[in-house]
C-alpha cells in the first residue's frame, strides 16, 4: 500500500465506524473493496492488517451494538471475507474470534441489521470470498453457516437467493476431493461432513411437494454439474439420479424449466456424457413425459450436442417439429394425415390438443420457428434436413397469419381464427424462412414462397415490423435464386417476380409512415448493391418510378428516411442508375445529385443523413466515382472544409476516413473502382516526396487532420493521429525532402498547434508547405498523444489515493482543494 494512502485509511475507517457520518455511497464503497482486493491478490493480507490495525478495529467496530449502516455492515463482511482468504489471515482473525463473532448467531444474524437484503447479500459474498481452504470449511462446519445458506436459498430477495446457491455449489466444491484424489465413495458416511450436509439438503429437497424447494435444488445442481466436472459429480449424479427421474412420474412435472437446465448442463460435463449412468434413457423419459412447450428448449438442447445417440437425436427433433406437423395436418384439404412430416404426429394428436389457446398457440409457435432457425445453420443438425416441408409449414403459417389459408377441417378453422393478424408469428416466421433461404427446394414451392412474400409485401394490413422482415426474407430469397451458368444475373422466375415487386416497392416509398419508406429504401439499397450492374436489374428498375421516387426522399421530413434516402442514391449513382431530374432547378443531373448531398452535409439539421453522405463521399472517392474523378482535389477540398465544422463527432470522425483514402491514393495505394468510374483506379506516379504531398496540402488535409487530433471528441482525436502516424511512417524512409525545423514558418505553425493544443482554435494554419508538414510531423509525439487518448478519461481520478481523498472530503474531513471530485 502507498504510504500516502496508509496515512488516508484510518481517517477513513473512523469516518466508516462513526454511524453519525454520512454514509459513502455504494460505487465508493465497491471501489474501496476493489482496491482492497487488488492489494491481498498482490500480497499478504496478514501483512496488511498488521501494517494497517485500523482496518482490525473497524471490523471489530462492527460488533458493538449501535446503529450501524447496512452498507457499511455490508462492506466490512466482504471486506472480512476478502481478508480471510489467505489462510495465514484467517487464523489471525480467528484468533480474536472476530470471524465467529461476524458470521455467527453473535453477529448481525441476531440483529435488526439482518432485515436488510444488502447486509445478507453481504454475508453471503463474505463467505464466498473466505471459503478457499480447509480452515473455512471447518468453520462454516462449526459456526452453523451452512444452515443459515439453506434458509437463505427461500430469501425474498432473489438477489440473495440465487447468491446462496451458488455459495452452496462452491462450498460443496472445496469440500470434495479434485481428480487427484479419485472418486469417493457412494456411502455418504464417507464424505466430508460438509459434503454430506448439502447433498443431504438437496435430496430433501428434490423429495419435498413445494415446487419452490425442488427448483432451489435442481438450480444448485445445475450450476454444480455446470462448473465441476471432476470425478466426484460422476458419483453425485448416479446418487441422485433416481430422485431426479422420480420428478417425472408427478403430474405435472414440477419445476420443468429447472429440470430441462439440469438435464442439459448434466449432458454437456464431459465425464457424465460418456459414462453409463443412464443419462439418455432419463432425457429421452423427460421429452416423453414434458407438454411441447416444456420439451423444445430440451429438444434443442438435444440436437445441439456434440455426441448423442441417433435414437434420442431422432426423438428430439420429432418432439421439435409436432407443432409445425401439427399445423399442416390441421390445414391439409383432405381428412387424414397430409403426407408432410409423417409419423411426427399420431392420428389422436389434434390442433386444439397441442395449441388449445391463443397464448399457447403463438407462444408455441414462436418457439418453435425460433429454436429451428438456431438450429438450422448448426454443423449437427439433423440429416437429412426435411428443408420441403419446413418451407411448407413457414408458407402455411404465413397464409394462416395473413388470412389466406383456407382451411376445410375445424381444427384448420380454428387455427386460422387463433393466428389471423399475430404480427408476433408472422415476424418469426418471416425470419425462419428467410433463414431457409440457405437450402434449396421444389420450384413448386419456392413460386409458393415468392407469392406469399409478395402478398405481405402488398397487404395494407402488414405492420411495419411485419413489412421490414418480409423485405429481409425477400432479398435472402432473391440472393438464392439458381443462377444460370456463367451468369451472375438473375434468373427468369426472379427477374418475373422484380417485375411484380418493383410497383410495390413504389407503392411502399409512398407510405405514410416513415418506417415503411425507411426499410423500403434498405432494401433497394441491397438489390443495388448486388445486381446493379446486371442487365435485367437495370432494365426493370429504370423502367420503373423507383429512382425517382428514391431522389425525392432525399428531403423527407423523417431524418432516418433522408440518410436511407442518401445511401439509397449513392449506391444508384455508384452503379449508373440515376434517372437525370428534370426541371431548371437541376441541369446536370447526376451532378446535381453531388451538390445535393453537399447540401444536405451543410444544412440538414440532423446528425444521421449528414453521416450518410461522408460514408457515401468516402465511397465514391475509395471507388473513383465519376463526379468525384473529375476534379478529385476540389471534391476532397469541399468535403473536408464542410466536415471540419460539423457539431457531430461521427461526421468529422468520417472526414478522417475520407482524407485517409485520399491520401493512400495520392501516396500510390493500390484502390478498387467502381462500374461509372472514368478512369480505372492506378497508383500514383513515383516522384519526388514533396510532388506527391503537394496535392495533400492544397486539399487542406493537414489542417483538418490537426485540428481533429485536438478535437474534445477522443475517437476523432484517435482517428487523426492514427492518420498522422500512418503518414509519418510512410514518409519516414524518404531521404528526398529536407524538412527544416528551424524554419520561421514550422515555429509558427507549431505555436499555432499548441494554442488549439489549449482549445483556442481560431487561427488557421494557413498554406502548408510539405517541408514544414513534414518537421511539423516529426516534432509532433504522436505515440504518446496515442497513448494518453488510450486511457479512460478518469484514470487520473481512479487511483486509490483519489477515492480516499474524496470519500473523507465528502464528510468534511479533507479541505476542498484535495479532493478529485470526479
């Protein structure tokens, strides 16, 4: 410990024992046991409190009888338990019989003090910290804590509960022997006293009729079997196995989600999945036993692992699939099964037994579409995959959501009533089948998925979420389309449904509400991105209003539909599909598209299409766009004047990356083009370093990227010196400029520096020259400004000595001045 903060402490302990002083507040007192923690794991504890008797009194300050704050009470026990760790420590505290007096009946668990949640969550992270070697589990055996764990697993306050459990699980982890030791023996005479103790609690626990004491036991197992996996849980499972089997036979199952935890966490320990302890036959018993709600999740579980026997494999995924069979036998024309998904739901098994009501009926479903869609992607999913029915039964629940199924049977009909307009079900499954857009399937089928999307895609009932998602699946289906051999376009069937598509599309740009006209826009943004360059794309979309209509959201009233607006544009620009605007107002057309989005960087009162157009700038210049190719320098000039005084952190952080693009370019960095580009993108011709830092300098680029690097925003000021040390470093190995650093001009621009250094940015540095850049640069420490940006913006204010001065400033005790208010 420091002595400065050695001479702070025991002001700070007195203030802490005096229950007249204001009480530090909670994020005080956690950094004070920070602190405290940082020094035991460094040292001895032992040392600290012999070098430190004022901590020993404060602790012992806390078994008088006054009216002590239970945050303090609080923080002295998890102060007590991180000092005990060490069993050195542990014996001194003995000694005194402070450890017995604190976490014993003569400590606060007699007292009015117990009544708070946070002196008992004190206790309990006490323990937890203290209990790390043999000493401790005697004690906890001697003092009674053990029992006071198990009341406190039925606390009210589930922080405390949940936190007893896992001290439990802990203690009964240091209690049994590691692998060295080898398994003990299933006669619990021979396990420790503490061992025997919990384990003896649980199996009350699991043969209790309250469902509350079961799921505090099956949690504890859970989070045992999920963290050890030494031999002893071998021996523990097959103990208590039979109790836990036993839970099946009750109707209903109790503490169902607690059991399927438990199966699941007991099925992933590597020693209990490999070994015969007849795991699978009580996980298949469970799926048999458990309502379809209950089973999924375990089903999922199931087909997740690794290793597993075909036949249980082979249950789950039939477990997983009874609602969507159910739902296509429901709504199959003729009576009987459909002939989808067969043997998955017997004659007896109905719609209204699976899904009896709405709530049950779309919370069942939702899982389901959800749990398949994590599995789909997975390596061990089922093979083969049953990708036509799957499809079916995403296309059936879309038309029964939709209002388009027609269903003949009554449990058709009464599903359909159940599902008509559950925007819930239509969004999961909208994203389960465009997550199946990933395998293949009958034309029939695939004509049945455009048709649908089409039809929500039309429907003035689909809800904008409902209308963002089938724009998502849309897009993933049309990225699927087989494609010709050789041809990157669209093939026949997609190309007959863009043209379907692109009126819709129209009609949705026109939408009344913004969100609609916003996902509208994405996705016109990623059909141009991958087949702007294709024939029939291009020949459908300019032959509709699309660009048009795309041109005029550019000055929506909505500030996220002008930025989709802006990258919409560029991207139509990047590919040449900008339609000329007629009219006076624009006589150059796709020029007129630059000064708009100049425009809107100058004057749109909104952060988010002001950093649309820097990201769509940036791209057009990495692409050498035609507008930008034609005076590269001038464009770069604007861009950058405009960015260096916008308020918004993310648009002069974006103006970093544009002139770090120009100046990879401008330095001979290979870039790519895009299809409109003039001239393909070439490095720059080799000359000497102050011909090729001149067209930097006439830009400004040195001036933006110096003011950035004192910017009050740090990932600007990071950006720039990120820039400034890429460019050094290029510059570095050329010996054909020679800077002078003694120059009248380099001292006056470094003077200049160091007043926007001290926030009076006024002057501007005028015309560089590349040799006073390039002294500018050298003089500049650039690696250390690196590393104070890197640092948190308090780590001044962090240090140990800070928190001490404050915390005794706020009583009174320290003057004003010493104090890092922070």
């Amino acid at each position: 410990m420091d002595p400065e903060c050695s001479q702070l402490l025991p002001a700070l302990c007195a203030v802490l024992a005096d229950p007249r002083q204001p009480v530090a507040d909670d994020t005080c007192l956690e950094k004070l046991l920070d602190w405290f923690k940082t020094i035991t794991e460094a040292g001895s504890s032992l040392l600290l409190l012999q070098g430190n008797p004022c901590l020993v009194e404060l602790l012992c300050h806390m078994l008088k009888p006054q009216d002590l704050s239970s945050r303090v009470l609080a923080f002295s026990l998890r102060l007590t338990g991180v000092l005990a760790a060490q069993e050195d420590c542990f014996q001194y505290l003995q000694q005194g019989e402070l450890l017995p007096k604190l976490f014993g009946e003569a400590g606060p668990l007699g007292g009015a003090a117990w009544t708070s949640p946070t002196v008992r969550s004190g206790w309990i992270q006490g323990l937890r910290s203290l209990a790390q070697h043999p000493s401790a589990l005697h004690f906890l055996a001697d003092c009674g804590a053990v029992d006071t764990i198990f009341s406190l697993q039925e606390d009210s306050s589930l922080f405390v509960a949940s936190a007893a459990g896992q001290l439990l699980v802990h203690i009964l982890g240091l209690s049994m022997p590691g692998p060295a030791g080898g398994p003990p023996s299933l006669q619990a005479g021979d396990w420790p006293a503490c061992a025997q103790k919990i384990v003896g609690h649980i199996e009350e626990s699991l043969r209790a009729t309250a469902t509350p004491q079961i799921t505090q036991a099956l949690n504890v197992l859970t989070t045992t079997f999920g963290h050890c996996h030494d031999p002893w849980t071998q021996v523990l499972w097959v103990r208590l196995s039979p109790l836990v089997a036993g839970l099946l036979e009750k109707d209903p199952v109790p503490a169902a989600h607690s059991l399927v935890d438990l199966l699941l966490s007991v099925a992933r320990s590597p020693g209990l999945s490999s070994s015969s302890c007849g795991l699978w036959e009580t996980l298949a018993q469970t799926l048999s036993h458990l309502s379809p709600t209950q089973a999924g999740p375990l089903a999922l579980g199931i087909l997740k692992l690794q290793d597993c026997p075909q036949a249980l494999r082979a249950q789950a995924f039939a477990v997983l699939l009874q609602p969507l069979a159910c739902v296509l036998k429901a709504t199959a024309q003729d009576p009987g099964p459909s002939g989808v998904l067969d043997g998955i739901v017997g004659d007896s098994m109905t719609a209204d037994m699976l899904l009896p009501s709405k709530a049950a009926c779309v919370g069942l479903l939702c899982r389901t579409l959800a749990h398949l869609e994590l599995l789909l992607p997975l390596p061990q999913r089922p093979c083969p995959w049953p990708q036509a029915p799957l499809l079916g039964a995403a296309v059936t629940l879309l038309q029964l959501c939709g209002g388009s199924a027609r269903p003949t049977s009554d449990a058709g009909r009464h599903l359909c009533a159940l599902l008509l307009g559950c925007v819930r079900v239509q969004r999961a499954a909208l994203d389960f089948l465009g997550t199946l857009s990933e395998g293949t399937g009958p034309r029939e089928l695939v004509t049945q998925v455009f048709a649908v999307l089409l039809e929500y895609l039309r429907s003035p009932d689909s809800s904008p979420t409902v209308l963002k998602k089938a724009f998502q699946a849309t897009f993933r289906w049309l990225l699927s389309s087989p494609k010709t051999p050789g041809c990157w376009d669209l093939d026949p069937h997609a190309l007959l449904f863009l043209r379907d598509l692109l009126p819709v599309l129209q009609k949705r740009l026109c939408s009344p509400c913004w969100e609609v006209r916003d996902s509208g826009l994405e996705f016109l943004t990623q059909m141009t991105r991958h087949w702007g360059g294709q024939a029939g794309f291009r020949h459908a979309l300019l032959a509709s209003e699309v660009p048009k209509l795309t041109e005029q959201l550019l000055r929506d009233p909505e500030s996220y539909v002008r930025a989709s607006a802006v990258t919409a544009m560029g991207q139509l620009s990047s590919q040449g599909l900008c339609v000329p605007a007629a009219g006076p107002e624009h006589p150059g057309g796709q020029q007129s598209l630059l000064a708009e989005l100049l425009h809107i960087l100058s004057t749109d009162s909104e952060g988010f299409p002001r950093r649309a157009v820097m990201q769509v700038f940036t791209q057009w210049l990495r692409d050498s766009h035609a507008d930008v190719a034609g005076d590269t320098e001038q464009f770069v000039a604007g861009v950058l004047q405009v960015a260096s005084q916008d308020l918004d952190w993310e648009v002069r952080a974006q103006g970093l990356e544009l002139a770090l693009v120009f100046l990879e370019q401008t330095l001979g960095q290979p870039r790519s083009h895009c299809p409109c580009a003039m001239t393909p993108a070439v490095a720059a011709p080799v000359g000497p370093l102050a011909q090729a830092l001149q067209p930097l300098c006439r830009v400004r680029l040195f001036e933006f990227a110096f003011r950035a690097l004192f910017d009050c925003d740090r990932p600007v000021a990071q950006k720039s010196c990120d820039l400034l040390l890429f460019l050094r470093a290029k510059t570095a190995s050329s010996g054909s400029l020679q800077e002078s650093r003694s120059s009248p001009h380099v001292a006056s621009v470094e003077a200049a520096l160091q007043r926007w250094q001290a926030g009076d940015q006024a002057q501007p540095l005028g015309d560089l020259e590349p040799e006073v850049v390039l002294a500018v640069l050298r003089s500049l420490d650039l690696e250390g400004l690196q590393g104070a940006l890197a640092e948190s913006s308090d780590h001044v204010e962090k240090s140990p000595q800070s928190l001490l001065q404050d915390m005794l400033a706020t009583v009174g005790v320290l003057g004003g001045n010493e104090a890092d208010c922070y």
